[in-house]
C-alpha cells in the first residue's frame, strides 16, 4: 500500500526542481498527480518521467498568476481523477535582479509578489472549493530560509515569502474547518537546476559533490554550522510528501525549516 494511495495532487512549477522531485514522489506512494507549469513542455517531461515510473499523471499549461487558468485547471485535474485532495505550490523561486529595498527595481516586485504571493493566493483560492468537497485535504505552500532571517539582499523575495507564512498561518486557522490543514516549508539551498545556474554548477555534477561545493559557495546562507543546509530536489520532495499524507494529520499551520538549522542557530 503507497502512503499517498486515493490522493489526487496538484502540483504548481512542478516542470522542474522541487515540484517535479515531488511529482515523482508522491506518484512513487499512489497518488495521482496533475502538474500545472507555465512551461508546457517541461509540465509534458514530468508527466513523462512519472508515467514512465508507472505513476499517473497529467501536465497542464497553466500560469499561477492567471486566475481563469487555475480555475480551468483545477477543474480538468477533478474531471481526470474524480476528485482534488491535495494542493502543492511550488511554482515561484527568486530573481537576480532582486535587491535591497533602497536598490531594487520595482520592475522585480512587480514580477516577484505577482508569481509567489498571488499565485500561491490564486491556486489556493481556485483548489480549496475542490478539496473540501473532496471531504478535506492539505496545501503545502513555500516560503524559504530567506522569511525565517535578515540576511538575505533580495528584498522583495523575502516580502513574498514572508507573505507566505502568514497567508499559510491563515489558511490552517479557517480552513480545519473543512478538514485541510495548510502547512508551509522553508528550504535552504536546493540545487534545482535554476539553482546550479544561478551558482555555476554543472548540471551533470554528482549531488554529492554539488552539495559540497555550493556549501562553500554559499557562506552567506548557509556555512559550516549549517552542513545539512545545502539539498538537492528530493530532499525536500520528502518533506512534500510527509505534509502531503495523512501521517503528518497532527500538523498544521507549521513552517517546516528544512535549511539545516540556518534560521535557528
Ligand atoms: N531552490 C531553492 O534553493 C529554493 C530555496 C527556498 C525556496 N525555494 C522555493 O521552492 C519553490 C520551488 O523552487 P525550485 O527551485 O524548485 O524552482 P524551479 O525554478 O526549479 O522551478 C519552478 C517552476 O515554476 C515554473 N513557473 C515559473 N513561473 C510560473 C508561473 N507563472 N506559473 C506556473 N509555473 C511557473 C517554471 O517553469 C519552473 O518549472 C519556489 O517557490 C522557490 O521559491 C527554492
């Protein structure tokens, strides 16, 4: 028995990074998944690799930002599987044109509190009719190391991820009526592939090695206190799929800082 077994997932972003390690998850313990990427062909791959793991699947076109999109899609994920338990928003992640407040372009709030706070406002609006009439469920939302400290020079980044909490703090207060709990997670460094760009890693780099040489990289977020700070995508599929099933029914309203102890020590 799969411990996602009779769950249907909407997965956001999940053409790539921690959506699609997480697709092919929560697929791995029976769950069918819906994965909604502004990216068609990457939506298309993801659904490829679960099919071809002999998961179930269907890739939408969806931009979280466009509220008709999400409506659409969410009801076609119900019409595929009979029914919508599970909401997962990972679509979103950092620009590098993202500043401090007296710096920035408001070009990048604009784009940045457009595509992570309103989108994951957007997808919840659009899911949560579906997952109470699915009899109750759970949203897990990201927010990110950056909400949970003051160091981070990405100013806007930090306002859509702290957004975040509080909207996910929001949810879990309301919605228990409805038997969903909404839970959010707060990821260190996660070589994605954006990630290893963004830092000039190799994308054939072994995860291993990668996480060493982005724990040196990365002394501003994470250093030597914090060796558990750097991931890799499946890491925090793990975590997805914990707050995703019913083993997690205790938990609620949660930040969940999977960052190595950063924000903490
Ligand atoms: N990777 C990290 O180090 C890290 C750290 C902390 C938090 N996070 C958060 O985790 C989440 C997932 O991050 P990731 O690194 O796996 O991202 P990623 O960049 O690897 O993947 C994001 C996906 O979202 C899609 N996307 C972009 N705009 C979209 C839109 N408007 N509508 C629908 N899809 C859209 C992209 O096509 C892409 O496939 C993000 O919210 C990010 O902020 C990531």
């Amino acid at each position: 028995m799969g411990r996602m077994d009779g769950k249907s997932v909407f997965i956001t972003g999940a053409g790539s990074g921690i959506g699609r390690a997480s697709a092919l998850r929560c697929a791995a313990e029976g769950a069918a998944i819906t994965v909604a990427d502004i990216n068609g062909d990457l939506a298309r791959a993801t659904a490829d690799a679960v099919v071809a793991a002999g998961g179930r699947c269907l890739s939408l076109a969806v931009d979280v930002t466009d509220e008709a999109q999400l409506a659409e899609a969410v009801v076609a994920a119900v019409e595929r599987y009979g029914s919508l338990t599970n909401l997962v928003n990972c679509a979103g992640g950092s620009i590098a044109a993202d500043d401090s407040v007296t710096k920035v372009d408001m070009d990048v709030w604009d784009h940045t509190i457009n595509l992570d706070l309103r989108g994951t406002f957007l997808a919840c609006r659009t899911a949560i009719p579906h997952i109470t009439a699915a009899g109750g469920g759970s949203i897990v939302n990201f927010t990110s190391v950056v909400a949970l400290q003051g160091n981070f020079k990405g100013h806007v980044y930090t306002a859509a991820k702290g957004g975040i909490i509080s909207l996910t703090q929001a949810l879990a207060g309301r919605y228990w009526r409805d038997n969903i709990r909404a839970n959010a997670i707060a990821p260190g460094v996660i070589l994605t592939e954006r990630v290893r760009d963004r830092i000039g890693l190799a994308a054939d780099v072994p995860a291993e090695d990668a996480v060493r040489t982005a724990l040196e990289m990365n002394a501003r977020l994470v250093d030597q206190r914090h060796p558990f700070g750097v991931g890799v995508p499946e890491d925090i599929a793990n975590v997805v799929l914990f707050l995703a099933s019913d083993e997690s029914r205790m938990v609620n309203g949660a930040v969940i800082p999977a960052e190595g102890g950063a924000a903490a020590y």
